[in-house]
C-alpha cells in the first residue's frame, strides 16, 4: 500500500496509526446527505429560490450542479487560462466506426496515445478510461451506448493529483481557495508470494472496501506479484471509487492563491467551484507552478478534504453548510445584477438526465 495512506502519526507521547477509513466515508450518500439537502431547503426558503446556487456559474448548465458538459465549462477559457489545461478533443458514439472517428479527431487535435478518455456529462470518475493503444481505445468505444459526448484528453504525464477549491464573489477583486485536497491511488506491492487478493486482504484499508477494487482486477485477483512490483488498483481520482484523500490545507499559498485566481478569472462569469488538476511537485504546487487542469467543476462539486479519514463528522458538515450557503450569497448576487436562475424544474431535469447517462457508462478505470 501507497506508504502515505499507513503512516504513524504521535499521539499522547505514543505512536498509533491512524484510522484507514473515515468514520462516515462509505455511509449511503441517502443519510450522509440528507442534512446538507435540509440546509439546502432551508438556504432555498430564505432566499425563496430552490435554484439559487445555479447561478453562481451563470453560464454554465445549472451552474455545474448536476448535467453540465465537461468541455462547455472548458471551451469558455480564455488564452491565459487554456494555457493551463489540458489539450482535449470529443467525439460522438454511434458512427460506423468510432474507433476511426477517434483517432481522427485525435489527429486533428494533435494529440497521440495514451489519453484519458471519459463522457462529457458525468460525475465521480464514472466511466473514466486510461487508453494506451489502439485496441484499448476501440475496445473502450464498444462498450458506451449509442449518441453519447466522449472527451479525449491528453494523458498529463505528472504523477500526483489534487482537488483545489475556488471562490470568489462578484464584488470581490480576488478569489481565495477554500481547500486543498491531495488525491492518491491505493497501491499494493508485491511480495512474490501472495496473491493480489491476498494482498488486498492485509491491508488496512483495501480490506475494509474490497468490493471497490475486485470488479476492475477480473482475473488479476489470483496473479502473484513479484517482490518490489507495484499494482495500482484504480486510476480515476475519486474517493468512492477507491482514491484516498489527503487535506492539503497547509500547502495553500499567496502564490497558489494568485495564479488560480488568475486562471479562474479568466474562464467568464465563474465563482464558485472544484479545479482538479495533476502537478508535478508539492513545492511546485506551493509556487503556483507545475500543474495542468484536468477539468473545472461547479457548484455541485465538493471540498474533497472532507473525505480525509482524519476529518470528524462535524468538520465535514461544516464545511458543506459553509460552501453552500456561499453558493447562496453568490448566486443572490449574481440574480441581482439580472442573472437568471435554472429553476427547480431544470434543476430536475438535468438531475434525471445524468442519473440516466451514469448507469449506461462502463465501469472505470
């Protein structure tokens, strides 16, 4: 296992390891939402909009809360903020061969093997695809129904990932960063003689969510690793699909801050929201420097650190009612200066429509 998911930390003058698991992290979305739904009713009847927050990010469908296009979100960056993300393309399923109308848009985009692949509309890393060779990408394809958006994004060859939060009010000159969330993949190591399932079962955390992990091993389940070789057991970044997370709150700083409000500032009428980005080095991260954009998402993103198995209940919820009722006081802002909200109705529509396109997309990666 990845040794910043097991490390010891002092306690009382003795060493004790850290709980692999969050107490609330693998609760049923039902009950560990329901309190933030209930502030959201009652942030809705003081400001008599349901739809308020959705027009935090007025330009984007529902402001990013549930059934916006991934690429719509990205395509509103100006110059200086593409600079920053990574080269995409998309493609439609259902031609005659998508694995050739893939590899053309590729072309055209200037992009080669390997890429990410992922659908446009979409929500925690569902459906997300590591594409290394040609056989991969036609395989993928097959398995996405007919009429569906795919994003082809270059591969960014840094290693770490994070989730940055931004926030920035109308009549405010600068955004700031509410939270800072490192992003890892449980990996286990081989030792030449036990199985990956094996190897599952002693660890800590793996073997408290195993079911996260067996589905995407298939047959791998029964392989033996060598000594030293390591097995990473997910790729797409996402606490419930099996990604640890990490609070990097002590690592935001003036000059982070200054270029993602640079960034940010740069994608029109955007205030509120989730930037997951790959970088190349903590301290590079710290300068404002050596990451790339992976996507932008809006107000029905969260503050991942929440997901940090050191975060107590109460500090979760907290964060969530902060961030809510900021998307609020945001979107009552933007109403006022003749922005108008989706309504609860739009809200639902696009809410069954992703529900939809979510359960037709292949397992991810």
């Amino acid at each position: 296992m990845n040794q910043a998911s097991t490390a010891a930390t002092p306690a009382a003058g003795k060493t004790r390891q850290p709980s692999p698991l969050s107490l609330f992290e693998f609760w049923p979305g039902w009950v560990f939402y329901t309190p933030v739904v209930l502030y959201w009713i009652l942030m809705g009847l003081r400001h008599r909009d349901f739809s308020l927050p959705t027009a935090a990010n007025p330009r984007i469908e529902t402001g990013g809360l549930c059934g916006e296009s991934k690429t719509s979100i990205l395509d509103m960056a100006g110059d200086e903020a593409r600079r920053w993300i990574a080269p995409y393309t998309t493609i439609v399923t259902g031609s005659t061969d998508d694995a050739r109308a893939a590899r053309m848009a590729l072309e055209h985009a200037g992009l080669s093997l390997p890429v990410v692949l992922k659908p446009d509309i979409g929500c925690n890393g569902t459906g997300v695809k590591l594409i290394e060779s040609p056989d991969d990408l036609a395989l993928t394809l097959d398995q996405y129904p007919c009429g569906i958006r795919l994003v082809l994004q270059r591969l960014i060859p840094f290693e770490h990932e994070a989730g940055v939060f931004y926030i920035r009010h109308p009549d405010e000159a600068q955004g700031r960063i509410t939270s800072l969330t490192y992003k890892e993949a449980p990996v286990l190591i081989g030792d030449g003689r036990s199985t990956v399932r094996q190897l599952i079962d002693a660890d800590a955390r793996t073997r408290l969510v195993p079911h996260l992990y067996l589905p995407r091993l298939g047959e791998r389940v029964h392989d033996i690793l060598p000594t030293g070789e390591p097995l990473r057991l997910v790729f797409a970044g996402n606490h419930c699909k099996g990604s640890i997370f990490r609070n990097g709150a002590d690592d935001i700083t003036p000059a982070l801050v200054e270029q993602i409000d640079k960034i940010m500032q740069d994608v029109p009428d955007f205030h509120f929201g989730r930037i997951d980005l790959k970088f190349e080095s903590i301290a590079a991260l710290r300068r404002g420097s050596g990451f790339e954009i992976i996507e932008i998402n809006g107000v029905g993103s969260e503050a991942t650190h929440i997901w940090d198995s050191r975060t107590t209940l109460r500090e979760a919820y907290a964060t969530q009612f902060l961030h809510y009722r900021e998307t609020f006081r945001i979107g009552a802002k933007k109403r006022k200066a003749g922005w108008r909200t989706s309504g609860a109705f739009t809200m639902l529509r696009y809410w069954r429509l992703q529900k939809r396109l979510l359960a037709s997309y292949p397992l991810n990666d």
